[in-house]
C-alpha cells in the first residue's frame, strides 16, 4: 500500500498513524470523514479521516480497494 491511504481494518483495530505527518491518531474515530449521504461517519462509512496534528486528509481504503 503506498500513497495517502489508511486500510479500513486499521481503524477497526483503533491504531491509525497518519501517513502524511507520522504521528498516531488517538481515538480516530473522532476524526472520520464522510463525504455521502452518511449522517454520521463511523468505521464502516468513512471516506477519510483527518489528523488533528497536522490537519491533513487522508482517505480509508477497503481491501478489494488496495491493488
């Protein structure tokens, strides 16, 4: 996996290091994105996610997404 990704299962499992910045996300999903008709995001619906340290965006990418 390259590239401004975070694998879906990551964030499951609570433990998300942001790509851009490389510090780790405490409670990330506080910090999920959804960019659908999603009221709310959670781990399930969530397109991104953003760091709270350096406010970068970086999208959740479901296995069959990963080449």
């Amino acid at each position: 996996m390259a590239g401004n990704v975070v694998p879906r299962e990551r964030l499951r499992e609570g433990v998300v290091e942001c790509p851009l910045c490389g510090r780790q996300i405490a409670a990330p999903t506080d910090h999920l994105l959804a960019y659908s008709t999603a009221e709310r995001a959670d781990v399930d619906t969530a397109d991104a996610i953003k760091c709270p340290a350096c406010t970068g965006v970086t999208f959740v990418v479901d296995p069959s997404d990963e080449g």
